[in-house]
C-alpha cells in the first residue's frame, strides 16, 4: 500500500503511521524527522531547516522533494510507504503525482485525521512537557496551526477530487483511532 497520512500538526500522523508501519510491513517516511535527523547531524540542510522549523513555517518545496525523492529510493520503500508529512501545499502535491509516476509507484488512498484546534493545542503541549521538542511552544504551534490551515489544508481538497481521501476522526483513545484506519485501509486493499 501507499497511503498519505493527512492532519494538523498533532493530530497523530507519527503516533498511528508507526504502528500501520508494522501492520502493513511498508516503509514510513516522516519528512519532520528526516529534517530532524538532519539538524540533529549538523548538517548544512540541517542547519538551515532549523531556524524556518523552529518559527513553524515550511521548508523549502525543492529541498523537500530532493529529500523525499532519496528517501523513496532506499530499498524499504520499494513495498510501499506511509508518508507523514508530506505533501504540505498543493505544489508538494503535484510534485509527488509526478514523482510516483515516474518511479511506477502511484498512490493508493490518503487518510485525513481530523482533530480540533483546542485539542491540538493540548496534546502538543503535553509533549512540549515530555519531550521539549523546540517547536512545541504555545507560539510556535500557533503558527503551525495557521499554516496549516493557510497551506495544507488545500491538500484535502486534492486528494477528496480524486476520490483517494478517507476523512476520518482523529479524537479518541489511540486504540480508537488506529482501528478506524485500518478499517478505512482495509476497504481499499
Ligand atoms: P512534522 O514533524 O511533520 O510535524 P507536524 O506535522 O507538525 O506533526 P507532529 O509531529 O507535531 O504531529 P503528528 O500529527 O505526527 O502527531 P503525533 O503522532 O506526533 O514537521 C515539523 C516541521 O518540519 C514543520 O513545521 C516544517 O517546518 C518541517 N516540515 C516537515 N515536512 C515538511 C514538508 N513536507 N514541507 C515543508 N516543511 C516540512 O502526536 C502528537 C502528540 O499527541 C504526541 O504526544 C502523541 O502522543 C499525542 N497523541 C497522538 N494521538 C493521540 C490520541 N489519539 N490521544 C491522545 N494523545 C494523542
């Protein structure tokens, strides 16, 4: 299978994508954590990632389809891939039409999960907590939100015209919510 996994930033993309992961046996791809392994390397990518991901605005659309391109070349990915992430605009989107064209890989479905704001806001807090990720602070999460809304959020739209989107709630007990995906991806399968 090659899914998308589509919601606002703390909606539980990378929560749920790691468990469908092991479920499906493919490849998931975290864009936020290949930009994070490269600000954890120092890398010159790395360190220009940081300062945008850190004010909560988005990377570059060419230094992300580079990245991604790389990514879907590794052998793990040749069975499939969850991407969390990506795409984030509708330039993405297209870029990864073209990309899976190219490499004979087109998508299966892309799952939407739908969270409200204030409970957004709560649980990236409560990482903010656990885990001091930079860009968890009230302020940043804030901007997060607005791009989200400016930017993603036309993604939906996308991938509802083509008849590829599950929407799904994405409130509930861990348990609740992966079983509707598994559920939304088993009735493509
Ligand atoms: P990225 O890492 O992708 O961040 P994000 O989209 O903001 O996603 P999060 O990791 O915050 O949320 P999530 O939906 O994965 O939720 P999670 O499962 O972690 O991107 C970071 C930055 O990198 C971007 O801002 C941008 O700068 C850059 N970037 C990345 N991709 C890019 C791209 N394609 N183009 C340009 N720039 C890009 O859950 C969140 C918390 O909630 C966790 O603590 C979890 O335990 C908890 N939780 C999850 N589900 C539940 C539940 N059901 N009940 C209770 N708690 C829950």
């Amino acid at each position: 299978m090659r899914i998308v996994l589509l919601g606002a930033p703390g909606s539980g993309k990378g929560t749920q994508a790691v468990r469908l992961k092991s479920q499906l046996g493919v490849a998931h791809i975290s864009t936020g954590d290949l930009l994070r392994a490269e600000v954890a390397a120092g890398t010159a990518l790395g360190v220009k990632a940081k300062a945008v991901m850190e004010a909560g605005q988005l990377v570059s659309d060419d230094i992300m389809l580079g990245m991604l391109e790389n990514r879907l070349a590794q052998p793990d990915a040749a069975g499939g891939f969850i991407l969390d992430g990506y795409p984030r605009n509708l330039a993405q989107a297209n870029a990864l039409d073209a990309l899976l064209v190219r490499i004979g890989q087109p998508l299966d479905m892309a799952v939407l999960l739908e969270v409200d704001n204030e409970l957004l806001f709560q649980r990236l807090a409560g990482r903010a907590q656990a885990e001091g990720r930079k860009d968890d602070n009230p302020e940043t999460v804030r901007e997060r939100l607005r791009v989200y809304a400016a930017q993603t959020a036309p993604v939906v739209g996308y991938y509802r015209e083509r008849g590829q989107l599950a929407a799904l709630d994405g409130v509930g007990t861990l348990d609740e919510v992966y079983a509707r995906i598994v559920a939304a991806v088993g009735a493509r399968r």
